[in-house]
C-alpha cells in the first residue's frame, strides 16, 4: 500500500492509504513521485464541483518523478529514468497524439490524470502512466526538476493561452486572474513581444508580482475605466482570461479593442454564457476557448526555460510533505501567506 492525497467530498482531501499502481498494458510505466504541485483547476474538485461523481480516487495532475517499472513495449524509458508527466494523456499511436495534440486523440484515449478514478491521479507517492513512451517526457539537459514541474501545465497552459490570444510584437495585452498560470501568462506574452501588459486581479500581492515582471496591475474595480483613459478610448488588441468565472470573461470581452482576440484559459463551471454576439460581431472580435495539450508546447517552451527567458519556478511559494497535502489545499484556495504554486513532496 502506498499514500496518496484522495478526495472525499467538498473540502475533504485525505492522506489516505491506497494500492500501489500496477502495469495494466505493455505501454505502461509506474512512476514513483519526486515532486507533485496542485493546480487551480484542483480547486474545482476541491470545492465539490468536480469532474465526475467519483468519490475516493486520487487527485493531482502535475508531477515529475522517477521511473521504477515499465512494461515490455516501452521502448523510450527505462528504469530510473527522471521524468515529467504532462497533466493531460492520450493513446500516443494516432496522427494528433504524435503530433503533440493529446486532446484530439483519434482513439478516444485522451483523459486527464485526477479527475475520476478512471485515470487516477499523480499527488501520490508513485502513479501509472498509461502509453509512456508517449505520455511521460524525459526531463532534457539544463531544465530543472522544478522547471518540468510548471511545464507539465500551468506554463504549457499559459504559454498556450498567450499564444490563442494572438500576441505579436507591439501587441497591447490584458492578463485577467493572477494566480501562477496568469503570472506566466503575463510573463509570456513580454516574450512574445507586448509591448505593454495589464495585469488584473484583486489581490494587491498578487498584482505585486506581476509588476515585478514590468506589468501594469490593475484591480478589477476600475480596469476598464483606466485601459479606456490610457488607450483614448481603443482599448486593447489581446486579452487571455485565466479565472473562468462569468464576471471576468465579461470583464475581458469589454477590455479588448475592435479585431481584438480574446483568450480564454480559465476552467469553466459556467453552464451557460450570455455572450455578448451581436456585439462581437459588430467589432469582428475573436474569441478561443479550450485546453491545453502540453506536449504541443513543450518545443517552444523547453529553450525558453533553459534560457531563462521564461522563469516559471520562481512562482512556487509552499513546499511541504505530501502528508500535509490537505493543508496545502487548505492554504491555496485560502490565498493564505502568499500561496500561489504548492509543491509536495514524499514524505
């Protein structure tokens, strides 16, 4: 038996005592964890409004580790490799898997670690990897633990969400929701070439870092009213959304200017929209909404990290045991003593 932090309800994540993952195919591997991280997306599980009826499984999809078993046909990874494990997995055999996009995977693969106890969770001391020639990444040469642990989502998810925003050297950008995936967001799109970026959250903390990184921090309360007086009126050509709340996708379709992309990143609990489509239409907005895949970013990212051109560790705030995981979530959905990225790790 092994330990794993396992959800029970509203607000109720255990440390609780499970089986040790076992090889269910010849593609897969069992990972023992180095290090874990729980992601905003968590907290929707956290808060009972979860992603199946399931009640027991493990949760978490962010983790790095060490490889300690695989099965026959792996072919890429042998035991004691290290190696990053991106939150979302698919068959890794079709056209769309081996070109990075997992969550169009043509066998009806594609899944998400944690969410049900159909693919259990990663916040454990070891978890399977299904297809792992595929699905787990060897950590390359001059990218640290740490560094692989914010790539296997939130800067993929970042990266991604700054990118379906259509940012381009001389952009002017909105990043709405400063938890660590806004943070990077903010981060990225200065590397995609804005040339200015207003960082909208209200958490005066939160919008301190984010001007630590040359962002303009703006509370929601009068973002509009300031954008509209420092742009005369034009407002702005990018806007990435990373709460996914109704109030802030509304916030960001009124801050972006006519042919300006909108981008939106945050897990949606929404069941209905009052989308603004008349007036889209009329100011030819674009609007993206969806997932990302991580490996379709991880080529792009890799070099950037390496160079330090993108610094997604320096958003870890907690390390603590895997043990105290339910405090951890505590302490995270709190916003408690500066909690942005919580890293766990084996006790």
């Amino acid at each position: 038996m092994m330990k794993a932090l396992c959800y029970h309800g509203a607000h109720d994540i255990r440390h609780d005592s499970m089986a040790d993952p076992a090889l269910l195919n010849d593609g897969d591997a069992i990972i023992r964890m180095t290090a874990c991280s729980i992601c905003g997306s968590d907290l929707h599980i956290y808060h009972g409004h979860g992603f199946s009826e399931d009640i027991g499984f493990c949760v978490g999809h962010e983790a790095v580790g060490e490889v300690v078993e695989v099965g026959r046909a792996v072919k890429r990874h042998k035991v004691g490799d290290i190696v990053m494990v991106p939150a979302a997995v698919g068959c890794g055999a079709c056209r769309s898997c081996l070109g990075g996009n997992v969550i169009a995977c043509e066998n009806n693969a594609a899944a998400c670690y944690g969410l049900s106890a159909g693919l259990q969770g990663v916040q454990a001391e070891a978890f399977r990897v299904p297809a792992a020639d595929a699905n787990a990444v060897r950590i390359p040469d001059g990218v640290t633990q740490d560094q692989a642990l914010m790539l296997t989502d939130a800067m993929a998810t970042a990266w991604f969400g700054a990118r379906n925003a259509d940012i381009r050297p001389g952009s002017s950008v909105a990043v709405i929701g400063l938890g660590p995936i806004g943070l990077m967001a903010v981060e990225s799109a200065f590397v995609m070439g804005a040339h200015v970026v207003y960082a909208i959250d209200p958490v005066p903390e939160r919008r301190a870092l984010a001007e630590e990184v040359g962002a303009i921090a703006l509370a929601p309360v009068n973002a509009i009213e300031i954008v509209r007086e420092a742009t005369h009126g034009r407002k702005l050509d990018c806007v990435v959304e990373a709460v996914g709340a109704d109030a802030t996708v509304d916030l960001a379709l009124r801050l972006v200017t006519r042919r300006g992309t909108v981008s939106v990143i945050g897990v949606q609990q929404s069941r209905r929209f009052a989308f603004p489509l008349e007036r889209a239409f009329a100011a030819g907005l674009t609007f993206r909404i969806g997932t990302c895949s991580v490996p379709e970013e991880l080529p792009a990212l890799f070099p950037l990290v390496r160079s330090g051109r993108l610094r997604p560790e320096r958003y870890i705030s907690h390390r603590m045991p895997l043990s105290q995981g339910a405090e951890a979530y505590r302490r995270f959905d709190a916003r408690e003593a500066g909690a942005l990225k919580m890293v766990l790790h084996p006790d």
